[in-house]
C-alpha cells in the first residue's frame, strides 16, 4: 500500500502547485485588465515626448519619462545607463516626382528619406530610373545600364507568408543594402520600395547602411501603392526621368541613455530576469507600437507583479533601451556592462513586435530551457498564449547571448505590425487598450515563471 499511497501524495502536491500557479497567473491578469497602467503610459510617452529618433531633444524626454516613471511605481533602484548614440536628422520634407514623361505629366509620389542616408541638398537628384527587385538582377544589369541612373527596388513582402516578420526578412535586404549595391555600379540614387504589408499611400523610413570603400548615395523609401504607379509608368516610358530631394545628415554621435528599473529578488545569489523594449523610434510618427508598446510592457509586467504581492527571488529589472532603430547601442552597451560587472542574467525577454493581441513567445535555442518554457502552456492558453514554435529573442538582448542568457521574445498577432512600422501612422490611436494591458501582463505571466521555477 505503501507504493500508491507516496504517488498520491505526489499527484496531489503537484495539482496543488499547478493550481497555485493558476491563481497567480489569474492574478496577474486581473490587475492588468482592471486596474491596468499601461495604455496611460503609453499616452504619456507617445503625447508628451512624441518622436524619438537617438540623440534628439524627444529622445531625452523619453529617458526623463521613464526613469520618473519607474521611480512612481516605487521600483527598488532606476538608474540611467550612459551610451553614446547616432544622431541622424531628416531635415525639410522630402520630394520625389517624375519630371520628364512621354507618357505622364508631372507625377509627385509619397517618399521619405532612410534612416542614415546623405541628402542630396538643395540641388536635388534628377536622372532616369532602372527597375529591379533582386540584386542579382542588378548585377546581371552591370554598369553600362547602371551608371549615372536612379534604381528602384521594387521587390515587395510576400503576402502569402503567414507570418509577417518572415515577409518583413524576405524584403528588407533591397532597403538595408540596396544604397551601397547600387553605388558599386554607378547609380547616383536608390528608391526603395517600403516594407509594407499592404497598397498604401504613405511611404515607411527605416535604417540603412554604407558598406566601407563604396560611395554614398542618398536613399528614399516611395509608399507601396506609388512603388506601383512608378513601375507602371516605366513600363510605358522606359526614359522617363525622376528628381529626389533630401536634406537629411548624420551629426556628431550625440550622449543618451538606457533606463534601467529593478525589483530586488530575496537571493543575492541568483540570476537578474530582464524584461525590455526600445526607448528610440522613428521620427515620422509616435512610435506607439515600435516600439512604446513594448517599453510600457516591460515597465508594467514588474509593476503588476508588485500589485499582487509577489516577491521574487531573482532580480527582475525593465530596460529601456536607447538606439534601436539605427544603432543597436543601447543593447551593446547592456551587454557590455553586464559582463564587465560579472551579472550572471538567466534569462532576457523582449518586446519588439507591437501591442496587438498576444498570442505567445520564442523560445530559447537551449533544448533544455526550451522545453521548460513549452511546458507551460497549458498554463498560459487560457490567455490565448498558444504560440511557442520559434526560437530566438530580439535585437537589443540579443548581444546577451554570448554571455549563455535564454532569450524569449513576446510574439503578439502580427497581421496588422507592418500597416504602421516606422511610418506617420504609427501613433496612439492606433492601440487598442485591452490588448496592450493584455500584453503586459502577458509578460509578466512569463516572467513569474521563470523565476519560480528557472530554466533547467
């Protein structure tokens, strides 16, 4: 008798600790829905800072904002972390029209610099315009169809793909690489198709890059429904000639911050869970969903924790992380200080996909950790957390992996993220209230976890 009677007793403690977990994680998710701070910050953050490019006058509004508000919510410690960060300015409005047409009158199209290209001044860029939507395509064109010429890359996302983000990394090549590709063949300028998942009206900016010993070339980004029309009138008139004007430069890397806010855990000896997002955002818009959404998470998972009583024993902290969008220099410098300080992270979590509806996380690539995570499901599905099928973190923590932290990501819907991504649309209003409380305390819930009951 002796044998069922010590599997009962292990049947029984473990439904305990399973329902114990179930009144926590219902907890949590209570708080946020109905007493829930994260759409106010959200407000705040977007309305009262408003852009927030690195190394401008929002950006260290921003970093005010955030250390004033973790120290409101009574975090144990808020710090600022100094870091170096690009300066890039975009100047006067852009212009980009067909001014020479066989078939067309003039035509202005919705274009906006890239993030870190040349101006082209006062003077503006006009010349004629190749079309392509690969590189190997331009290498195939070489430089005697090149030289002198405006390209156009006009590969757009693949809206066959599910999921968005994959879509997004199937295009996003022709914006990041698509200057210095055509430069090494002569072109004098790059129109670049926006990443956008739909026909729109508006264009999307983003970062791009100069590869070394190649010659820099001003870059725009044409709104998708206009990429269109541009084909179309190439088509019919394979000579027509295009003027760009840009007046956007690169200033002195300029001082900022990331914002570190941190709940002491009750066992020195433990790890530090980091939970974070992006302070900086393009300048078009609010950066409401890149990533706000993902700052205010980060800012009240810790909080909600402290609103139901929970004492951790790791060391949970939020950072808000400077520098994303066109530097990475606030996750760098995490790392860097990190190791420098000997911090031994267990694990990192990011949010950088938006405030829409959760629907799960990635997990890490440790066979191990990952299946810690996954085990968890049944827990979290009554919140519609299904989706733990990829692996991999996000671009701030990923300079942690070297140091063997897990990285998780918060994965919320996707469908509607590349509607607003780095374009003027990407404002408040655009965020729902339920599904951004939703996502805090998504994070929380998984945090919680962790730090229960680790990753190994």
């Amino acid at each position: 008798m002796r044998i069922p009677t010590i599997l009962s007793f292990i049947i029984t403690a473990t439904l305990a600790v399973a329902q114990s977990d179930e009144a926590t994680i219902k907890k949590i998710f209570d708080e946020a829905l109905a007493r829930g701070q994260s759409y106010d910050m959200l407000r705040q953050l977007t309305q009262d800072a408003g852009p927030r490019l690195s190394g401008s006058p929002a950006a260290a509004a921003a970093v005010e904002w955030s250390r004033q508000t973790m120290q409101a919510f009574r975090f144990d410690t808020v710090w600022l972390q100094p870091v170096l960060v690009p300066h890039w300015v975009r100047g006067k409005k852009e212009i980009g029209k067909v001014v020479q047409s066989r078939t067309s009158g003039t035509r202005e199209f919705a274009v906006c610099a890239l993030g870190g290209s040349v101006g082209t001044g006062t003077a503006g860029i006009a010349a004629g315009v190749i079309e392509v939507k690969t590189f190997d395509e331009l290498k195939q064109l070489g430089e005697k169809a090149v030289r002198g010429k405006i390209v156009f890359f006009n590969r757009a996302m693949d809206p066959t793909r599910m999921n968005t983000f994959a879509a997004y990394g199937g295009a996003v090549d022709q914006r990041a690489n698509g200057a210095s590709e055509a430069a090494k063949y002569g072109a004098v300028a790059v129109i670049v198709r926006s990443m956008g998942s739909n026909l729109e009206d508006y264009p999307h900016t983003g970062s791009m890059r100069y590869q070394p010993n190649v010659p820099q070339i001003p870059a725009i980004a044409i709104a998708t429904r206009h990429a269109e029309e541009l084909s179309k009138l190439l088509a019919a008139d394979a000579q027509l000639q295009f003027y760009m004007e840009t007046h956007c430069q690169t200033l002195p890397d300029a001082p900022s911050f990331n914002v570190v806010g941190e709940i002491r855990g009750t066992d020195p000896a433990q790890e530090y869970i980091v939970a974070g997002g992006h302070l900086d955002a393009w300048d078009l818009g609010e950066g409401a969903h890149d990533d706000g959404a993902g700052c205010v998470h980060a800012i009240e998972a810790l909080r909600l924790l402290k609103a139901i009583g929970y004492t951790p024993k790791r060391t949970l902290r939020a950072v808000m992380y400077m520098n994303e969008e066109n530097g990475l220099r606030g996750g760098l410098e995490y790392a860097r200080q990190a190791q420098l300080l000997k911090e031994k992270h267990l694990a990192a979590i990011e949010s950088d996909r938006g405030g829409f509806t959760p629907r799960g996380y990635t997990v890490p690539t440790d066979a191990v950790a990952k299946q810690k995570v996954r085990s968890w499901q049944p827990l979290l599905e009554p919140y519609g957390l299904t989706d733990f099928s990829q692996e991999g973190g996000g671009a701030d923590i990923g300079p942690l992996a070297g140091q063997g932290v897990h990285l998780l990501g918060f994965v919320p819907d996707s469908q509607r993220y590349f509607d607003y991504h780095h374009t003027a649309e990407d404002t408040f209003d655009k965020v729902s209230k339920r599904e951004l409380e939703l996502g805090s305390a998504s994070m929380a819930a998984i945090i919680y976890l962790i730090d229960k009951y680790g990753l190994k």
